[in-house]
C-alpha cells in the first residue's frame, strides 16, 4: 500500500515538474519571438522586451499556440506589415525546441 502511495506522489511530482518545465519554455520562447517580431515590426529593444511580456500573457488566455500567433497577426496588421502565420508557427516551433534544450541543459 505505501509503496503505491509512493508511485502516486512520484507522478504527481513529475506531473508538477513537466509542468513548470514547459511553462518557463513557452515564456522563453515568447520572450525570443517577440524579439524576432519586434524586428520586423521595427520595435526597440525595450519595445521588444515589453511586447515579449504581452505574448506571455496572450498565450495564457487559451491552449495551444493560436492565441500568440493571434496576437502577433493582430498587432503585424494594425502596424502594416504583412506577416505569414506559417512563418510565424514555424519561427515559434523553432524557438520551443530551443528553449527546451537550453532547460534541459540547465537540469
């Protein structure tokens, strides 16, 4: 029976850290790609750094990654610049696995 027990706090710990890992991820992720737009927005780097914090919290509001491809559209199109929500996805999926490699590294 304990060692059951043990199991279970073994996978809800694991859960937990899954969890936390893929979050701070997606926040670095956010914060490169918003780097990257900001460039082709024309932003400042202090534009740019605040507009990562705005992906972040964009990317809270629903599962998945639409909600910060959304968001970047959005923002691309009230600046006039035509960007490629395929380029967009393919640039975030890039930084993803880059972001989780660097955490793996830090483990």
């Amino acid at each position: 029976m304990a060692s059951m027990k043990d199991r279970e706090k073994a996978f809800e710990s694991k859960f937990a850290h899954d969890a936390e890992m893929n979050f701070k991820a997606e926040a670095r992720r956010n914060r490169l790609l918003a780097g990257w737009v900001g460039d082709k927005l024309g932003m400042s780097d202090e534009e740019a750094k605040a507009y990562g914090a705005e992906l972040i919290a964009a990317d809270m509001k629903e599962s998945g990654d639409d909600d910060v491809v959304d968001k970047i559209m959005a923002d691309a199109k009230e600046k006039g610049v035509e960007m490629d929500r395929a380029e967009i996805k393919a640039k975030s999926s890039e930084y993803l696995t880059q972001t989780r490699a660097q955490l793996m590294d830090e483990a």
